[in-house]
C-alpha cells in the first residue's frame, strides 16, 4: 500500500448551485444548497485513500461546528487525522458556486488553515515515513516550503498542486518533483499560450509537470522527454468541484504502485471522470474497486 502525507488545507465548502453565475452586482436564484466537506488538502487525502493509499492528514480544523464534522470526513475515507490539529475560531471555509454545466467559482477563507505556521510534533516523521507527500497552496507559504524542504532531506516525492495560482518561492520549486496543475494556473504561472507550451515551459521550474485539461485530458512532460497527452473518458458533468484534487490523489497512489506513467495518468482520469458526475468534492470521489472498473471500461473501448 502507497503512503501518502498530505500537509494542507481543511475546509468546509458552503455549495450553491445555480443555472447560471451571477455577474457582477447581479442576484439570481439558486437551484439548491449544500454543506460538503472539503479543502484541497483534505481532498487530496480522501481521494487517495480512497483509491487505495495509506494517508496521513497534516493540518487544521477549528473548535466551531464545523471542525469535528470535517475530522469525521476524513476519518471515514480511512485517512488518519491523529495529526490533524484543532485550533481555536473558524475552521476554512469555501464559498462555491456551480453552474448547470458543471463549471464553478470559489472563494476560499482561510480559517484554521492560516493556524499551520510550522510544521508540528510528528510532521516530519509522517512525512520521513511516506513515499509521497501532497501539497497545495491554501497553507501559509513558509510551512508548504518546510514540508518540501522535509520531504527533500528524506528522499520523498513531492506532489504540488498550484492552487490558488501564486508566485512560487524558488526553495519550493528546488523541492518539487511533480507539479500538477491546470490550463488556467500552467499558464498564469508561466506565460504560455496554451497547455502544450505552458507543460513545457513548467520544465523550467520543476523536473516534471501535469497540465490538467478537464475533458480534455491531461498532459504529462518531464524534462528529456517529449510530451505526452492522455485523453478522459466521455462523460457529462455535474459538479467539476474537487475534480483536480482526485486526479491528484489517484496520481499518488498509481505512482506510488509503480505503474508506468501512462497507465498512472489514465487511471488518475478515470477517478476524476467519476468524481465530476456527482456533485460535492470529498463527497464526490470514487473508490478504488470503482476506478478499476471505470479504467477496464475505458481500456475496452478503445480510449
């Protein structure tokens, strides 16, 4: 089994979904509600225990109500919170808006999140002990750099997911080895014009790069080689929420496995294509008998 830290975020995502967004100044009315636990960290933990990972949670929750509904979450997915910290005031909180084809804004507040400062009693330990750790950028700066740094010093694979896109400390990118991102943050961060170029251009601040491209795909460039697309299966979306975060957890794991680069981005879209045809993010994500059978499908049809 892989082992997976995950140092990140916890929040609480307040979900309203809409026929359309509104503008700016406008009022509309919504189709429905929902409270669904969430955070980009604690996304990327459930979705790679889910498909399989042994995953340690680094991060925060608060002491209000929602704080031991979000420990609960994570629990149930089979993550280990045992260094999940609670933190007085608010827990994180995402404020997310869908549409009717399954696209999304989101405002993020930080609450606990902004708590981890540091890297805690038996962070790095979980992190020495891991054969991949997990990052995101809904952490303070310097604690996401201390968790690469740790991951540097013990010889374990940094997986950093971009997200909310942001100038990069060069210590961080030293540390990285994968980065995961999608269109809009590849290209913010470097300038390009479209995935193709943007994949490439990642190669001049981390070893290798992801370009997540929705139903479109994913492609993959590591520095040597040529880039590689690899499509997604076919699917209508409801909810594109936490659909990045399950390919990042399903990446982990596959790599982690030992399976061929291909085959790990493969398998890692066909547990986001499930994760988008059901609405929520952790709520969202898919099993691992589930993401074999979705992988089988798409291998028998010819993808």
């Amino acid at each position: 089994m892989t082992r997976i830290a995950v140092l990140g975020s916890t929040n609480m995502d307040l979900v309203a979904y809409v026929t359309a967004a509104p503008r700016r100044g406008e009022t509309v009315t919504g189709l429905a509600f929902r409270t669904v636990p969430g955070g980009k960290g604690a996304n990327q933990a459930v979705a790679a225990a889910r498909a399989g990972g042994d995953v340690a949670m680094i991060g925060a929750v608060g002491t209000d109500e929602f704080g031991p509904r979000l420990r609960t979450s994570l629990d149930s997915s089979g993550v280990d919170t045992d260094l999940l910290r609670t933190t007085e005031g608010p827990s994180g909180t995402a404020h997310i808006v869908v549409d009717a084809q399954g696209g999304n804004a989101i405002v993020v507040i930080p609450g606990a999140n902004a708590s981890v400062t540091h890297l805690g009693p038996g962070d790095e330990a979980a992190i020495a002990a891991a054969e991949a750790l997990l990052l995101q950028l809904e952490l303070p700066m310097a604690t996401v750099v201390e968790g690469a740094s740790a991951a540097r010093r013990h010889g374990v694979r940094t997986v950093l997911t971009p997200s909310p896109v942001q100038p990069l400390p060069p210590e961080l990118l030293a540390a990285t080895d994968l980065l995961v991102a999608n269109e809009y943050e590849a290209t913010t961060l470097t300038g390009a014009a479209d995935a193709k170029a943007a994949v490439r251009a990642l190669l001049d601040l981390v070893p290798a790069a992801v370009v997540t491209l929705g139903a479109r795909g994913s492609m993959y460039a590591a520095r040597g080689g040529e880039p590689l697309a690899v499509a997604a299966p076919e699917v209508t979306a409801v909810d594109t929420t936490g659909a990045g975060d399950t390919f990042v957890g399903a990446l982990a794991v596959a790599l982690g496995e030992g399976r061929t680069t291909p085959d790990a981005l493969a398998w890692a879209s066909a547990a986001a294509a499930l994760s988008v045809q059901r609405p929520g993010a952790a709520t969202s994500m898919p099993y691992r008998a589930e993401i074999d059978a979705e992988s089988a499908r798409d291998d028998g049809a010819g993808r």
